[in-house]
C-alpha cells in the first residue's frame, strides 16, 4: 500500500510498504528549510502540513536499526539547522516514527494545531544557548586541598597506608572532599548563573554530571540578546581561564523550554 500527501511547495511526499514517516519536530507551515539539508534517509527532509503548522518528516524504511550515535546527531542537525535559520521549531522525541502520513495528520497535527500554534508563536526570534562551565583538571581539588586543614590533614595521612589500615579514614576523606567541592561549586556557580541569565527570556539550570562541572544552564534567547550573552560568557572566561574551562553552544532548538512531542 502507497500512502502520499502534499508536502513542501506542491510536491508529493509517499510511503511505500515496508517505510513510515519519522517526525523531527512541528515548525510553522511556512517555514522555508535551509538548503542542502540531509535527513537520515540520507536526503532532505520534507514539511506535511495541516493548517498554520508542519510536521518536518523523513520517509524511512521501518526495518533499519534506530538509535545509534549518529542517528541522534543527524537528528539534532536538522532541527537545530532550523532554529539557527530563526524559525521556531518544536523538536520530537527522537525516535517518533508515525506509520503514514494520514497518522501524522490525524494523531498529531489535527488534534494538538492550537497548541502547537501558540507555542511556536511564542517561539519566534528566539533560540537555546547552553553554557558550561568546568573547572580545570585537578585544580578544584588542589585548592579544597590548600583550603581546608582538616582535608590537608586526613590526606596525608592516608597517604601510602595500606587501603586495610585506613578505610574508615579513606571513606571520612571522601566525605569531606565531597561536601567541600559541593560549597565550592555552589559558590562559584551563583555569580555565572547571575551574570548570564540576565539578557535571557528564560533559563534553566541543569543537573550536572561530571565530577568537574561547576554548573551547565540552558538559556532562551531573544536574537537581539545574544550579543549580550556572548559578551558576558567571554568576560566569564577572561576572568576565571585559570580555574575553569567554559563552552557556549548554539543556536539550537528550544529543547528544555517546550513540552516533548
């Protein structure tokens, strides 16, 4: 069975037996795509649209493996290529495969084009930057180290102690290294989230990961704001480039600040 429907500027977008349509995400219906775009299929991909919005969709055949690295990256590219165009966009949960384009009509667009609309409304001129901030290896330790006698103390003397002698010393310098990198970290992530925060529209701070992390804060951003952003990251980083490495990402799509497709 053949399914087809209208899709980008008149031309005709089909699914064959064996294939199904793979959402990116919703974008405004006359959102125009940049060029050389290449989906997972490998070419780019297409708009079905219903009303005032569209569904960005692939025809992928139904049998090929999901989930790899670089599925999630091609993925990511399309729809973060299309907020760095400035249209808003709405990212799916990756892996949203819908078996026609009628589904995609019926059980996606149909149903929810009041909300989609208004939330893209709300989108336009604004994209995610994320910043993250790391400390330099080794140099949050060494000044925890330098800080707090008691750590200095308990450290030298677990030092080349059979681990059998000072297990009980070993876990209590755990501790202590734990809770001070902790207040550490709190005190010199407050003035960055200050600091960056302040051109957003919105922001949230996210859970941290690695041991060096100091703190990673995603940003909704006004295009107008971004220089202001950008202005205040290199300040952030000329003053602390000794201590701490810092990353700004974007543009890319709003993924912490819209509900999941």
């Amino acid at each position: 069975m053949t399914d087809t429907a209208d899709a980008d500027s008149g031309s005709m977008l089909t699914v064959e037996a064996g294939q199904a349509c793979f959402v990116y995400g919703i974008v405004p219906a006359a959102t125009r795509l940049p060029e050389d775009l290449a989906g997972l299929a490998g070419h780019p991909p297409q708009l079905l649209r219903h009303g005032d919005v569209a569904a960005l969709v692939d025809v992928v055949d139904v049998d090929r493996g999901w989930g790899t690295r670089g599925d999630l990256l091609t993925y990511s590219h399309v729809v973060d290529a299309v907020a760095a165009g400035g249209q808003p966009v709405l990212p799916a949960r990756f892996g949203s495969v819908l078996a026609s384009t009628d589904e995609v009509t019926a059980e996606l667009l149909e149903p929810n084009h009041e909300e989609f609309t208004a939330l893209l409304d709300g989108l336009r001129g604004r994209s995610q930057y994320t910043l993250r901030v790391r400390y330099q290896p080794d140099v949050a330790l060494a000044e925890v180290v330098a800080e707090r006698a008691d750590i200095a103390a308990l450290r030298e003397e677990t030092r080349d102690q059979p681990e059998e002698v000072t297990y009980h010393a070993r876990i209590r310098l755990g501790e202590l290294v734990s809770d001070a990198l902790a207040q550490k970290r709190s005190r010199d992530a407050e003035p960055i989230i200050e600091v960056v925060t302040a051109p957003a529209v919105d922001f949230r701070v996210r859970e941290l990961a690695g041991k060096d992390d100091v703190v990673e804060v995603a940003l909704l951003m006004d295009r107008a704001a971004v220089p202001a952003l950008e202005k205040a990251a290199e300040a952030i980083a000329e003053r602390g480039h000794d201590r701490m490495r810092m990353q700004l990402r974007g543009p890319s799509a709003p993924y912490d600040f819209v509900p999941e497709v």
